[in-house]
C-alpha cells in the first residue's frame, strides 16, 4: 500500500554528468538553499531529483530508473511524496500544437503555461474547500463552525499579499471571480498580461495555497530570477505562511534570499560535492 513521505530526508547523485561528482544532501525539513558559483551543478541537483520523483509519481521506478538518483522519504517506509516543480524562467512556448489545445487562453510562455494548469488546481481547490465548509456548518456544532470560518482565511491571505505585492501598479485580485483575474484602473486583465516577475510570484504563491496545507516539497531552480529585491527577502516567509508544512527546496545565486531568518538554510555546493 502506498505511503506518502512528509518530506525528504535526502538526496544522493551518483555523477554529475561530465564532472562525476557524487552528491549527497541532508535535507531539512522546512527550507533548504543550495548555494554556489556557476557551472557546479545546483541546476542540476535540482532538475534530476525532480525527474527521478516524476518517475516515481508515475509508477515507472522499477523499470524506468532516473539513474544514480537516491532519495530519502520520511517516514523511511514512505513510497512517494506528493510535489510541485517551479520553473522561473519565462521562455517562450514553441510548440503550436500545444497551444492549438488550449482555446481562450493568450499562452504564450512557460510561465503561462504553469498558469494555466494552476488556474485548473485552483477551481479544484475551491471546491474541496467548499465542500468542507459546508459540512462543518451543517453539523450544527459550535467548534466546527469555528473551524469551517478558518478554512477560509489562507485563500483570504493569499489574496491580501498577493494585491499588497502588487500595488505599486494598482492590479488588485478580482475576488467575485472563480479563477484568477486582476482589475487595474476599471479594467479586467488576465494573469497572462502580468510581467514576468508578477507571472512568477503569482505562480509560486499559489502553488502554495491550492497545497492546502499537505506536507508536501517545493522544487525550485533559482525562483528570485525576475523578482526584485524586496520580494527576494520575503520570499521564502511568504510561501510558509501560506503553507507552513511544504519543504522547500532550492538553489539561488541571489544572496537576498537567505535574509529574514534564513542563513542557517543555506548549504554550500562544496559540502555535500565528493
């Protein structure tokens, strides 16, 4: 029977790639920052441990292997983890036959794209809330009415910092709107219009909400690309408080990132490079 892992406890690369290095990380289980200069492999790390997670989400670890990717659940009897991977870099789309499937939505990017299926897991995450909701207060129990009134404030929170961040140019969330809209001087825009740092907050911080609270890993390759400084430092605060058990896994060569609290998180491609 399968067993999700809370987090993971470690990852090991047998080589990487040309270098052959072997690779083993000891993870914590809230944040983790790999740190060092290019070319020594963080990308890496980061895009195989990935793949070989895919692999295993998709039942194929036994006759598809991610070879020389080890890793580490706990609790150690844990067969999978539940995931999301977080690209930050906006390149263009190329594939038009892809884009011909998706009729309605102005997709031009891979930001776009994680967008767009996030606009999906959304609409589901609503409805699971909703659900809930409904029948806490249905059960005519004071301690569950409470309970169904704070099932609303992360998607309340997420709203606030999302329109606190985005002031500066007056796009507020649409909050009558099922899926994620903005309005900006009395008019409707749609979350493909933002730029490319907006796109990439708006993506990470909703990965962290339609989480919904679950134990589960955030993979991220250099997620302060496009950001300005400011958010740079609020980052890692932001998504733990709108999901406080993810585990978040990243490189970055921005050192505004380990501000707030988070030096301690950071570990050096030298000390886990053998």
């Amino acid at each position: 029977m399968e067993k999700q892992g809370q987090y993971i406890k470690s990852i090991e690369i047998d080589s990487l790639w040309a270098n052959r290095k072997h690779i083993y990380w000891e993870l914590n289980p809230d944040v983790n920052i790999l740190s060092g200069s290019n070319g020594m492999g963080k990308s890496t790390i980061i895009n195989r441990s990935a793949r070989h997670l895919n692999v295993m989400r998709e039942g194929r670890l036994t006759n598809n292997p991610e070879s020389g990717v080890h890793v580490k659940f706990f609790p150690e009897d844990a067969t999978s983890i539940q995931f999301d991977v977080i690209s930050s870099i906006d390149r263009p789309i190329l594939s038009g036959d892809m884009l011909d499937k998706i009729p309605g939505a102005d997709i031009r990017t891979e930001l776009d794209w994680q967008l767009y299926n996030l606009q999906r897991r959304y609409l589901n995450y609503q409805v699971n809330i909703g659900n809930r909701i409904i029948g806490l207060l249905t059960s005519g129990k004071p301690e569950e009415q409470q309970a169904a009134a704070e099932l609303t404030k992360p998607k309340k929170l997420f709203q606030d910092l999302i329109d606190e961040l985005f002031a500066p140019t007056a796009k507020t969330i649409n909050r009558n709107s099922n899926e994620i809209f903005f309005e900006q001087y009395g008019e409707t825009i749609s979350p493909y219009m933002l730029s490319s740092g907006e796109k990439q907050m708006l993506v990470i911080l909703l990965t962290a909400l339609v989480q919904e609270n679950r134990h589960c890993v955030m993979l991220m390759d250099e997620p302060e690309i496009s950001l300005h400084i400011e958010w740079q430092e609020r980052l890692i605060t932001l998504i733990r408080s709108l999901n406080p058990n993810a585990q978040i896994i990243l490189c970055t060569h921005s050192p505004a990132i380990i501000m707030n609290g988070w030096a301690d998180a950071v570990t050096e491609m030298e000390e886990i490079t053998q």
